[in-house]
C-alpha cells in the first residue's frame, strides 16, 4: 500500500510541517529503524483552532478533531524528515495528552480518533499501543497533545 495514494483516496491533504516551539528535536531516529516523534499539537499555521479543557470548553467530538488534527502534524513532521512516509514500517506506541476537567474521563475517546486515523492512514495492523493521560493543562491551551513511536525502514 502506498500512503500517498490512501492519503489522497481519503482526501487528505498533508499541512505544512509545524515549526519546532522550543529546544528539541521533533523526530529523533535511533537504533536502525525506530523514530520518535515530539508532541505535536493541533495547530493550523502555529495558532491552536480550538483552546481550553475537554469537558469544560471543548466538546468530547472538538477534542476528537484535534486529536486527528495532531495526527496529520505528526505526519507531516515526519514527512518533512523522513522524506517518505512510505518508510513507515508500523505505529509502535502513541501518547495522547488530553487537557481535562476534573470531571471528564473519556480521553480513551479522544485518542480513539487518532488510533483510527492512523489505521485508515497505513493499515489496520499497524494499530499502535496507547496511553491517553488526562492533564491540567498544555502549550496554548490546546485540548490535546499527541507523540508517537514508529518503527521505519533503514
């Protein structure tokens, strides 16, 4: 399968990759085939569609957007880096941080719309391991912050 043709089958279109917002690195390669992608926010052309906390002043399907919207800035981050998307071998470990009320507890819902993004994007088996963590707060008040682990070819 190659992941510009689903992309594009799926109607969509990659953003420009973010900027980095601090000192990192937002993709470290190590070992021979593993990368690490830095949180990526779901920033439009580095300001935040949406702002505040799940639960409280974004709706459960506002955060799921973000979280798709973290999703394709990882991709194009990765993209960008990479070169090639279709060096993607599998999605190994995702992060989702969802900026939470206290009484909100479905942030496995939130990072759901990532998981299956991923999937529709390179493939049911490439599904990757998850942790979705409630926080207080995230870089400009953004609903969610996502990074990922993935396995790529040499």
């Amino acid at each position: 399968m190659n992941v510009y043709d689903n992309l594009k089958k799926l109607n969509i279109e990659l953003p420009p990759a973010p900027a980095k917002a601090g000192v990192y690195e937002q993709v470290k390669l190590f070992g021979t085939n593993l990368a690490y992608i830095s949180g990526c926010l779901p920033n439009i052309e580095g300001l935040p569609p949406i702002k505040g906390k799940v639960g409280e002043d974004v709706s459960l399907e506002e955060a799921q957007e973000a979280a798709r919207r973290c999703v394709l800035n990882i991709l194009a981050v990765l993209d960008r880096d990479l070169g090639d998307l279709n060096r993607v071998k599998d999605c190994v470990k995702m992060l989702a941080f969802v900026a939470s009320h206290d009484d909100f507890y479905s942030q496995p819902q939130v990072a759901n719309a990532a998981s299956e993004m991923l999937m529709q994007i390179f493939g049911e088996e490439k599904c990757p391991a998850r942790s979705a963590v409630g926080v207080n707060a995230l870089p400009g008040n953004v609903p969610v912050e996502i990074e990922l682990l993935i396995e790529i070819d040499a």
